[in-house]
C-alpha cells in the first residue's frame, strides 16, 4: 500500500465487480483478493486500477484441485 490508510482501498475493493472475495492478510502482502475476469483485457483494468493503491503479485489458479461444499444437513 502507498499509504497506511486502507480505508479507500476498502471501499474500492467493494466497488469492483471482479472481486469475489477479498481478506486481509499477515506477511508481505496486506491483501488476498480473488476476482474473477472474462478477458485479458478486463484483467489488466483491474490490475491498472490496483496500482492507485500500491504494488502487486499475481498468482494464477491453473486447476481447481479441491472445492468445499457447504455443509448440508441429513434428516
């Protein structure tokens, strides 16, 4: 972050229709976004709009190995 005010990133984080899931996190990074995008070109918007904030590491899921369920229950 450019900044340690993270409010603003928050709030874009919540604007952005590509983010399906968002969490703060300890370590380097200060946050885990999962989004989702139809193109290249959509991506790189989103990552263009990112850099208002601070820098970034991508990561690209290659293959789903494991999704939880919700648990259900048996009656």
């Amino acid at each position: 972050m450019k900044t340690a005010n993270h409010e603003s990133f928050i709030r874009f984080i919540y604007e952005q229709k590509e983010v399906v899931e968002a969490h703060r996190v300890s370590g380097e990074g200060c946050y885990h976004l999962k989004i989702k995008v139809d193109s290249q070109e959509q991506l790189n918007v989103l990552l263009n709009k990112i850099l208002d904030y601070g820098n970034y590491t991508m990561y690209l899921s290659i293959q789903n190995i494991k999704k939880r369920n919700p648990l259900t229950t048996l009656f």
